[in-house]
C-alpha cells in the first residue's frame, strides 16, 4: 500500500524544488501517493487563505506533510500559517540535523540540534508596562516553561538518539540566570536522562558557552536539546557551519501529525529561473523517509545528493557550481540507479 503524504509545493522556488524531490523520491521507488495542497500566496490566490483548512484536513487525514517555502502574506485578517499548523498538530519538536557535505573548515559535523517549539520566550504574552506619562515606558515578556512541555522535548530528544544509533544527548540551557524556568528544565532533563543511563550518554551546556563550543568544535556534539529561544538561534548557527541555508533540512514533529521542510524560504530573486538548490527539500524527504520507517532508501538518496554535491561536476551556483536545478536533480537520479 502506497503511503498518503500531503505535498505541499509552497512559494517562489518552491514549486520547482518540489517536483525536483517528487522525481528523486519516484526514482529511488519510494512508494508515496502525493495529496497537492496549497499553502502561503498560492493558498491567497485559491481559497484567500494562506493556511487553507483543506490543506489542514490533509495532513490531518495523511499525518505527514512535506513543505515547500511559503510566503506569509501582508496585511490584516490573514492567519499566521506556522501558529496555525503548531496549534492544529501540537508541533512541539523542532528537528534540525545539519552535517558536512563540502569538507571546509569542519569535516565532520554530524549533528541534530531538537528544539523545542511551544513554549519559553516564544508563547507571545508580553505587554507594556506605563510609567507616569509614558504608556511604553517598559515592556515584559513571560517565557512559560512547564514540567509536561520540558519532559517530552527531552524525552523526544533520547528517543531520537535511541532511534539513529546516535550516542550523546546534550542539554542546553541558561539555569545559572533564570533559575525558575530554565532551572525548570534542567532539573527534569536530568531525571528524564537518568532513564537512558547506560544507553545514551548526558551531559549539560550553559547557552553562551555552547554558541562558542560550536563554533570552535562542533564535531563533539551529537543531539543538542533546548528551549525555544536558545534552539532558533542555535539552530541558524549550525546551518552556518555546514554551508548555508540550500542544504538544511527540518522537521517539526507534532502529537497528530509531523511536518518536513527546507529551512530556507521563497528565494524570489532565484524563482523562474531553474537555479534553486533543492537540497534542502530532498533532505528533508529523506528525514521523512527516516520517519517512515524507511531508513534504507532514506540513506540511499542522501548517500546520491552527497555524492553529486563532493563531486563538484553538477553543483547549483550557491555551491559555486553552474548547474541547474534539473541539472542537479538529473545528476542525483543518475546516481541512484
Ligand atoms: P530566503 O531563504 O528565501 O533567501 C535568503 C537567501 O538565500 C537568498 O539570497 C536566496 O537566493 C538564498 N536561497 C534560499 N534558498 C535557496 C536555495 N534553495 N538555493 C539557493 N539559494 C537559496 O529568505 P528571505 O529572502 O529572507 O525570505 C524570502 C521569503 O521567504 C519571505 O516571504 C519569507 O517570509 C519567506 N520565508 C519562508 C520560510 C518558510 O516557509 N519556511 C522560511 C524563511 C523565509
């Protein structure tokens, strides 16, 4: 039986890195029927909706989504397309691998950073606060941790590393300052990490440290877990030291439904003209792949996309090549067979 999966092409280059992935993911055999949905403008134009609830349905009815870039539409009365799809599916953990495929600076960076994608700085409760004449004299904001949200990132984060053979997980957090929230957090990521003990290994990062620690060596880190605020700007740095935003695949992993996308947006100064990396997408698809279970095709696909890429012969210009998308994609497909 094929499996359902709601393809979702997305904006500007998305359309055409999308079909890029659809053809390797057909070529490598994997047995998907694709449910098209449109989100983002193409959403406006179609049902002036940037988050249409029949989109919404699907992936409610096939579970798994992959994404294209979508742009968020200007202007009021348009609902916020992320909220919407992390209150629909409770989208509370945000997955970023990032790995060396050009050998440069670092050689061997294999990482995941799993961030957590509900609560902290990032629940929007924040208001202004008046002093005599000045209505903005201050403004405050609340980060919500709570024991429910700290446990299952945590624990999403060692079942991970369960799951992908991967040896360490370390939390990352700032409990030496914030002693309530953060301190929180660590104290139920220690209890969660004594159930894997034996199994996983654990050890602590205080934030500021860890942004250095990865830019000196980021070779030692395997899984890194972490709140919200700390996780989006950690995730952006290790897309950095692996070659930017045309190879970083993500995920975001709900209770209802699971999400795949490229990290990267709509590139409309690239959209039409056939010279998009659609590494990222592919990546991605392989992350999805992973999460269906079919890690073997999954490795296959990644093991061809690397290939092409340490080649040098079919790079995409962000890489320095002068290849085009199909070009790329045709490359990939060739490795396959
Ligand atoms: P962007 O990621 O679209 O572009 C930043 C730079 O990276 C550009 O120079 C672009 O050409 C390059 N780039 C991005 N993807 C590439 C790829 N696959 N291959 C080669 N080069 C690539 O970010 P920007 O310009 O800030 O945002 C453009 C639009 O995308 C906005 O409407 C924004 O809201 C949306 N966006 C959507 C995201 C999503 O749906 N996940 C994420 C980020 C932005």
């Amino acid at each position: 039986m094929p499996t359902p999966v709601t393809l979702i092409p997305g904006d500007g280059i998305g359309p055409s890195i999308a079909d890029a992935t659809v053809r390797i993911l057909a070529a490598a055999g994997a047995d998907i029927t694709w449910d098209r949905q449109v989100a983002g403008m193409a959403g406006v134009a179609r049902w002036n909706d940037p988050i249409p609830d029949a989109t919404l349905d699907s992936i409610k009815q096939t579970r798994i989504a992959l994404k294209g870039p979508l742009e968020t539409p200007v202007g009021e009365g348009f609902r916020s397309i992320n909220v919407a799809l992390r209150k629909t599916f409770d989208l509370y953990a945000n997955v970023r691998p990032a790995r060396t495929i050009i050998p440069g600076r670092f050689d061997k960076i294999d990482l995941v950073l799993i961030r957590e994608n509900t609560e902290g700085l990032y629940i929007g409760n924040e208001h202004y606060i008046r002093i005599g004449d000045d209505p903005k004299a201050a403004a405050e904001s609340i980060a919500l941790i709570t024991r429910h949200g700290s446990e299952r990132i945590v624990r999403y984060a060692f079942e991970y590393a369960l799951a992908h053979g991967r040896q360490k997980v370390t939390l990352v957090h700032k409990a030496n300052i914030l002693k309530f929230s953060q301190g929180l957090f660590l104290d139920v990521g220690r209890l969660v990490a004594r159930e894997y003990e034996g199994r996983v290994a654990f050890e602590e990062r205080i934030i500021d440290a860890m942004a250095m620690h990865l830019v000196l060596k980021p070779e030692q880190f395997d899984v890194i877990v972490t709140t919200n605020l700390f996780g989006d700007i950690l995730s952006d740095e290790i897309s950095g030291l692996v070659g930017g935003l045309g190879l970083a695949p993500g995920a975001n992993i709900g209770t209802t439904a699971a999400i795949f996308e490229a990290v990267h947006g709509t590139a409309p100064d690239l959209t039409g003209k056939n010279v998009a990396n659609p590494g990222a997408l592919i990546l991605a698809a392989c992350m999805m792949l992973e999460h269906l279970g079919d890690r073997a095709r999954a490795e296959r696909i990644r093991a061809a996309l690397e290939g092409t890429i340490r080649d040098g012969a079919s790079r995409t210009r962000d890489l320095g090549g002068t290849a085009s998308t199909d070009e790329f994609t045709d490359a990939v497909i060739a490795r396959l067979a």
